[in-house]
C-alpha cells in the first residue's frame, strides 16, 4: 500500500488508498461518496456544455453531427511551444490541438466519408490564436525563466516560436485546413498584469520589453503569413492584426465609450488589479463593465471582444489582410454583423462572432484553436491550474464556464422540465417536456443585444422544431401528433423587448425617438403573431401565453429611472407593459378564433403582481421595491446578483423580488435559494482527476463496464444538507442525498449489465465509503457574517441533531439499495485548517479555533453512536467508524515525530498569517518548497503526506483509530 500511496502526485483523503487495496484483493467494487477530501473530479461535469457556439473538443458532448459544425481546441495557458505554461500544470499547447484536430478529423471521415469531409474542411474556417502564453507564461515568467532569457535573446526565442508555428500550420494545411486565419499576439505590455510585473508606473505607459517582443512576433508571423500563401496551393491564410486594434482603443479609448485603459474590471490586489488572478471572493468587480478595456488580469471585456471581431469582421487591410473575413468567406456576404453580433451568448475575440454567422448561412464548419481568448472549456476537463470554471468569471452567464470573460447563460434546475440545450435533455427524457426559455431572450431577434448571447422566441421555436422531429423519430408521427395535441404549453416572453431593448438606457434613445411606443408595440405583436402561428402549425393546441409584469417596479427600473419615493414604480416602463398586455389579449381572442382546435389562454401576471405589491403585508412579504440578492444602488438594482459585495437577505421568503432585473421566478417561490459561489478551486478535488482511482460519476467514461469496479460520487463543497455550499454553487454542488440518487442510477445499470443476482452480490462485497459532514460546518453553520442569524436561533445540539438525523435516513437508504460495508469517516479538526484559523483569528500559532473543533467533536460522538445503530439494527450490515478526527489531532500534536515541520499553516497559500485567507489557485499562489514537511496542502484540505499516514491507520489501525475493525479486515470479512 505504501508504494501505491508515495508514487501518487496527490492523494484525496482516504479513498486512493481504499482503491489500491481493493484491486489488489477480490472486492470487486469502492464506491465513494462525499465532498472535495474525496471527490476525483465530478464538479468538472457540473453546468457545463454551451451548444450555441463552436463546442470545446473535450465536452462529451462534442460527438457525432456536433463535430461536422466545427469544434473548439483552445486551451487556456496554452502556447506554440510544449513547455509553454507549465506553471499551470495541465494545458492543451499547439501541438496536442492539432492531435486533437487529427481525431476529428478521422471522425469526420468516418462519418460522412473522403470526398465529402474533404469538401467540408475545404469550405471551414480555422482561426489560430496563439503565441501570447508563449511570453507571459515562459519567456517572461518572473523568476523562473530569467535564466532562460539570459541565455536565450529575445529574436533568438521569436524565431524558435515562428519556426515551430510553422511546422504545426503546414500540418494543419495537411490534414485540409485551407482557409485559416492568424491572429497575431496583441499588446501583452499593456495588460494588467504585465504593468504589475514590471511595476509601470505612469498609467498611461505600457510595459515596452513586453511589446517589443509581441512586434517582434508579429513582424515575423506577417512575413509568415505571406510565405503560406505563396508555398502552399490553395491555401488562403489571413493575418489579423489585433495589436494595432488593441492599441488603437487604448489610444484613443475615449472614442470607443470606454473609461479605463489599464486596470482590470475583476480584481483583487494591485494598482491595475494585475497582481492575483480574477476568481472567488475577495474578487471584486467594476460596476460597469462596458466601460474596462480589459475584463481581468489578462483578458479583454466583453466590450473590447465586440469592437476586435467587427474590425477583423469588416476592417480593411490595415486591420487584416490580404483579406478581411467577410471577404474570405464570400457566401457570406449578405448576413450583416448585427445579426451577429445580436445572436451570440458573447464574444471572446473574434471566434463567436464567426460561429454565428455560420451558423446563420450554413458555413460547414468552424475549427478554433488557440489559448484562453478564445477558450469555451476544455480546461475544464484536464487537472490544470489554468481554469477559468470559477466565480466571478462568467459572471454575466450567471455561472461560471471555462471562458475568460464576464457573459452569461441561462440556468437549468433538474427538478423541473429540463432546459432544451442540456446533453441529457435527449431519448425518452423529452417525452416529457423540454425547457427552452433563455434569459435576456426576447420576441425581437435583436432583443438582448447588450447581453449578447440568448436565444430570442425565433430560435426557440427552432429548437422545438428538433425536439418534435425527435419524438416523432422515437414514437412515430401519429403518437407524435397525440402527445403534442395533449400536451401544456406555456409562453412568458415581451419583457425584455422593453427592458433589454426600447429601453436599454442610452444606447436606444434614438430608437425611442425614432418609434414612438404605439409603433413598438405593434412591431413586437405582430412578430409574436407569426411566432405563435408557427408554433400551432408544429402541433402545440394548449397555450398559456402569459402577459409581461409591472417592470417598472423592479429593482433595475427603479433604479435607471431615480424613483424617490420608495412606495411608487417607474410609470413609463409599466404604461408599455399595459399597451403591450392589450394587444396581446386581442391576440389571444384572434388566434382562439382562427386556428381550428387551438385553445389559448391570456394570464394577467401584471395583475397578479401588482396585487401583490399593492399588499405585500397580506402575502406575508416585508420588503416589495429592493432586491434580495443586492450589491449597489437604493434598491440594490444597480449591479447584477453575483459573489462580494453581494449581499443576500437573510429571510428571502420575505422579499418580493429576488435579483436586479426579474421578479421571483419559479426557484425562488419554491424557495430553492439565491445565487452562489463556488469556493474550491486550485487543487480541490473538483480540478485534479486520475483514472488509476474510481472514476467520477460524471465523467462521459464512466460507463460501461467501467462501473462495475466503482464510482466516485464526492464534490467540492457538498453536504449532509441540501442547503449546505448554497454560498458558493448556484446549482453547482452534488449534496449527499444527490450523490445517492446518482448511485442509484450507477445500481440500475450493474443491473442492466450483469443481471439481479449478480449485482446484488457485488453491492454486497463492495466498499462503500462515506466522508461528509465537514462543510455543513464550514459553510453553512460556520460561514461568517451570513449564518450568524442561524447560529443565534439554533443552538449546536440542535443543529448536530438535523446532521445526524438526515444522515441516518441517507445511510439506511444507502443501505436500501445494497450497500453492506460502509466506512463513516468522521468529521477532522476543522478548527485546525489555515482558513479557520485566520476567520477566528487564532492568535497562536499551536492553538486552533476551539469553537469549530467542538462542534467536530460533538458530531463525531453521535455519528459514533449512530454507527453502532445501524450495526445492530441492519442485518448483514457492517459499518465501520473511522476516527480521522483522532489521527490528524494526534498528527499536529506530534508532527515532529512525523517528520512534519509546519502544522498551522499552507503549503500553497496567497494571503494570511496562515495561508487561509484566499484558496490555493493559480499565481500568485506560492507554493512551500518541501510539501512533505506540511500538514496542510490549501487552506481547507491536508496534504499528500499527511494523507499516506491517515489511509495507513485506516487500513491497518485499531480500534482507537477505526472501529470495529479496520478497513483490511472489513474487505476480508464474508
């Protein structure tokens, strides 16, 4: 065992170590539950896959017709050479990418056959982003590489890169790229963290060594370019100068409606917030991101992507050349780049912007590769440290996915009808129903476009156009028809016609001159006529089409309209909402009278509302004007619902209206929480996975039989509780009884594979293993300043009693479904982990937080005594009771004689006396140079050598460690 456990880069508690043991004996099976001590990478399958854009190669869902769209390999840290952002770890540089387009490729063929996948590359667009990562994360990493540029001079290293680009361009033209275009290296001197690096001092300057080195680039990659075109047959390569149009906004930003050049929008330390990387708390993020130049640390906002794709989209030659793109793909020359631009979720660089117009005129294909400018998620789905799946990035997606930005999407909650773009909305799952509503969406195509991406009621109905085309393939046309005849419709849409259209502030007061309210409303009737005919002739004959409410009272419209008086709304957006409302019940009367068998129902939400407002008091609400969810402004409108300085009501059944821009919608009335952050990043489980261990459940590989040697059903953050992490996760963490419901379907499946009799023996001889409980401490009970509430109303007994008493019922369902040999793992010191330590402000370095370690110790005793209850009263049972509590106390209380040097502190650590303050994650993270001599690995988890000592007392330990009996005896036990 001791060789398994020292050869691992990481250990995640104790499960690697049950793992080896069980494939070395003849247990067939470790199933493995519990939150990130153990989890091997389930958070990386959470909320994730966009199907709006060219999809990222590792999704799973990136298979069959999806790939003959065009496919996304660009990897955040990566470069053009292999050793290019090893500081991040996991990365997928150039020359993987093209591997990774050589498999696809292959796909292709295989799918359609030679002629026409060669026909389909022929017609593609490739777009190559890369060479940046090249210079900020090798060349001039500080302190690591100054040797190398000591030895190395800078044209030396340019050439290096340019020859390297274009082996891998020529064997990108081999495998039938032809139409390609290079985007140069913009100017890395003037974003933030280079100015912070290289301590610019005037904000008007940029760092020169830095730029020097991107022109240098870009001299070369130019004549390269040209060479290309002239080298290769039929090749038509374009060069994209986004240095000179990033310089160009900078120069002259003003022009551009922005307000600063140099500093990051989302920051945490340093003059220009280059110093510490955008992520969870304590991040924080400007008030108006339209008007940041640079969207983070390294990265452009989501208003300098829009103005870079339009140039490269239509800019003459000295934005791009020989050729600008619209001008590369000539069939395209019709769609306009407001149609582009108005349908994209948002733009990172100029990749979405090209996707959409594909999409929009049937371009076949669209192959991306590239870094983190054009990343939409494949480093989610490698261990890497370059990760950009974390709050607050993604801010306006509503959570956060793999793309360097600040755009937003819309959510799906499993326990109503599934959204429409979810991988598992598929087979007899849309029998049932599907979701297709989309925040920002609108009737208008060009409703939302401050948001960018959403998908307006056009595009919805296209959407279901698929899904019918779907069921009548599973079910047959007539059953088809049936299901559809009898099946509930309900439409909710117009609002954001007005709010994120005729109203947007500013940029539509020409429109409101131009279309007086009465024009508008008749355009949006008259679409939404078409819409709702087109949706009848699919099959839909029962449609509720529900009215738009009195936005004029919601927080955001109170707010951009300076209502004083907190008892009134904002008038002129409620009398469009009326106008609207009115034409839309005449509507309804007329397509009940002119469409044979249709039956149309108007529901007055205006009404309904307004009612609600108007006597809050009786409805049991305190608060009818401001926002729960709140960060800025009287109302709490001004800024949208995210991580800190958010704050959260501490009552939310007592406040009418949830977030900035919406009313309560159906989550919020069926009081499922507020928005959240996810707070395990860096090296939690959620980001290292290892396929020598029990794989997680998510994971697209873990099926088959996969399954049948276990699963991993652990998350970052998840608890006994269903409440529990509700600060960090919006809808991503797998609590425990969520984890049992997965293990349910793994059960269905051994059966499915190896029949009844079969399954049931394995379920039998297999270990389960359960290690849950601490975060219903950390971040639910214990959270500073949110739970203080909690904790003054129910006493720790109490609260250790609901712990206690959830888990029976959790376990004994466990064991319900064939679980008989459990390990309960207890609850560790968690007054003792660096991030308690600093929010208690523990004063000496050998003492830790008492209060947490008592609650600790209260929960083990009765998880003891619930241990020994399920023994007696679960026939064939054996659970065994494991004391990590005991060991890691006896590990800090002794380290010396452990060989440890460092108990209190992190290994990898960014602020605090102790390293807790901010989780580990990627620079400025430093990282102590002997891990074996730490405790503790992050703020929260142990480290690798402090987990070889808890999994050898586990497995081999007495009864003062583990009891019963340890886990070798457990396993050999019949």
């Amino acid at each position: 065992m001791g060789g398994l456990l020292s050869d691992r880069k990481f250990i995640l508690g104790i499960i690697f170590a049950l793992w080896g043991i069980c494939s070395a004996t003849a247990t067939p099976a470790n199933f493995v539950f519990g939150d990130s001590l153990v989890e091997v990478g389930n958070n990386n399958y959470i909320s994730q896959g966009f199907k709006g854009f060219t999809p990222p190669y590792l999704a799973p869902t990136t298979a069959g017709s999806v790939i003959l769209r065009g496919v996304n390999y660009a990897s955040g840290g990566a470069g053009i050479l292999n050793e290019t952002g090893k500081i991040f770890g996991g990365r997928i540089n150039m020359d993987a990418q093209i591997d990774n387009f050589a498999n696809t490729r292959q796909d292709i063929i295989s799918g359609i056959g030679v002629p026409a996948a060669l026909k389909l590359l022929n017609r593609a667009l490739f777009s190559v982003t890369i060479g940046s990562n090249d210079f900020i994360n090798n060349y001039l990493a500080p302190i690591i590489s100054e040797a190398e540029r000591k030895s190395i001079p800078p044209e030396t290293f340019v050439g290096i890169l340019i020859a390297r680009l274009r082996l891998q361009i020529t064997r990108l033209y081999n495998l039938g790229a032809k139409k390609i275009v290079m985007v140069n290296v913009g100017p890395i001197g003037c974003i933030p963290y280079q100015r912070e690096v290289n301590r610019v001092a005037d904000p008007d300057s940029c760092a020169a060594f830095s730029n020097q080195l991107a022109r240098s680039f870009n001299a070369k990659l130019r004549t390269l370019v040209t060479e290309l075109n002239k080298n290769l047959p039929g090749a038509k390569f374009v060069y994209a100068d986004v240095y000179s149009i990033v310089e160009d906004i900078i120069d002259n930003y003003k022009s551009y409606g922005f307000q600063n050049t140099n500093s990051a929008c989302c920051r945490v330390a340093g003059r220009y917030g280059g110093l510490i990387p955008c992520g969870p708390q304590p991040s924080k993020v400007c008030v108006n991101r339209s008007k940041y130049v640079f969207w983070d640390a390294y990265h452009p906002s989501d208003a300098s992507n829009v103005i870079i794709a339009r140039r490269l989209l239509y800019g003459n030659s000295s934005d791009i050349s020989p050729m600008n793109i619209k001008f590369e793909i000539p069939f395209c020359k019709n769609f306009l780049m407001g149609g582009v631009f108005l349908e994209g979720t948002f733009i990172l660089g100029i990749i979405f912007a090209l996707w959409r117009m594909c999409s929009a005129i049937d371009c076949p294909a669209n192959f991306v590769f590239g870094d983190s400018l054009l990343e939409v998620g494949n480093n989610n789905y490698i261990p890497s440290l370059s990760k950009a799946d974390y709050p607050p990035n993604g801010i306006d997606f509503g959570r956060p996915n793999g793309r360097y930005t600040n755009g937003r999407t819309t959510l799906g909650f499993k326990e109503f009808t599934p959204p429409y773009l979810a991988p598992t909305t598929a087979g007899s799952v849309i029998l049932r129903g599907a979701n297709y509503a989309s925040g920002g969406g609108g009737i208008l195509n060009e409703t939302g476009k401050i948001y960018v991406g959403r998908i307006n009621m056009d595009a919805q109905i296209d959407y279901f156009a698929n899904t019918r085309q779907d069921i009548i393939s599973s079910i047959g046309l007539p059953a088809a028809v049936e299901l559809l005849r009898r099946s509930l419709f309900s439409v909710e849409i117009g609002s954001n016609d007005f709010l994120s259209n005729y109203l947007v502030p500013v940029i539509t007061e020409v429109k409101r001159k131009l279309i007086p309210p009465e024009t508008f409303v008749g355009i949006l009737i008259a679409r939404f006529r078409l819409q709702l005919t087109r949706l009848y002739k699919l099959g839909a004959r029962k449609m509720v089409v529900i009215n738009i409410g009195p936005i004029g009272c919601i927080p955001f419209e109170r707010e951009v309209n300076l209502v004083a008086d907190p008892d009134l709304c904002a008038e002129f957006p409620n009398q469009l909402a009326r106008l609207f409302n009115a034409k839309l019940r005449t509507l309804v009367t007329e397509l009940n009278k002119n469409l044979p068998g249709a039956r149309f129902v108007y529901a007055n939400a205006y009404s309904i509302v307004e009612d609600i407002i108007d006597n809050y008091i009786s409805y049991g609400f305190e608060n009818r004007n401001s926002a729960c969810c709140s960060t800025v402004g009287r109302y709490g409108g001004l800024i949208a619902c995210g991580p800190q300085p958010t704050m959260v009501c501490e009552d939310r059944s007592k406040w009418k209206i949830h977030s900035w821009h919406y009313f309560c919608t159906v989550e919020n009335l069926f009081g499922t929480g507020t928005s959240c952050l996810f707070r395990f990043w860096g090296f939690s489980g959620e980001s290292l996975g290892f396929k020598e261990f029990t794989p997680p459940y998510l994971a697209p590989t873990t099926a088959g039989p996969v399954i049948l040697k276990g699963v991993n059903y652990a998350s970052g953050a998840g608890g006994i509780l269903n409440e529990t992490g509700k600060l960090f996760v919006r809808v991503g963490r797998i609590n425990l009884d969520a984890q049992i419901d997965d293990f349910t379907n793994t059960r269905q499946d051994i059966i499915s594979r190896i029949g009844l009799p079969a399954a049931v023996e394995l379920l039998n001889r297999a270990l389960f293993s359960v290690t849950i409980g601490s975060n219903d401490f950390i971040n639910n009970y214990l959270s500073p300043v949110i739970s203080e509430a909690e904790r003054k109303s129910i006493p720790p007994e109490t609260f250790v009693g609901i712990l206690i008493a959830r888990l029976r019922l959790q376990i004994t369902r466990l064991y319900n479904l064939g679980a008989k040999k459990i390990v309960m793992v207890n609850v560790g010191p968690i007054g003792c982990i660096p991030y308690q330590r600093e929010v208690n402000r523990v004063a000496d370095p050998d003492s830790c937080a008492a209060f947490p370690n008592q609650l600790a110790c209260s929960f083990n005793a009765k998880l003891r005594t619930l241990v020994t209850e399920l023994n007696k009263n679960l026939p064939g049972a054996k659970f065994v009771y494991a004391d990590v509590y005991s060991i890691v106390e006896d590990i800090i209380d002794n380290y010396k004689s452990y060989g440890f040097q460092n108990t209190n502190s992190a290994c990898c650590r960014v602020a605090g006396r102790y390293g807790g303050l901010i989780p580990c994650g990627p620079q400025p993270s430093k990282v102590c140079v002997n891990r074996s001599k730490y405790v503790f690995w992050d703020a929260y988890h142990p480290s690798d050598a402090s987990n070889v000592i808890i999994a050898r007392r586990l497995l081999y330990g007495n009864s003062s460690d583990i009891s019963p009996m340890n886990v070798v005896q457990l396993l050999q036990a019949s």
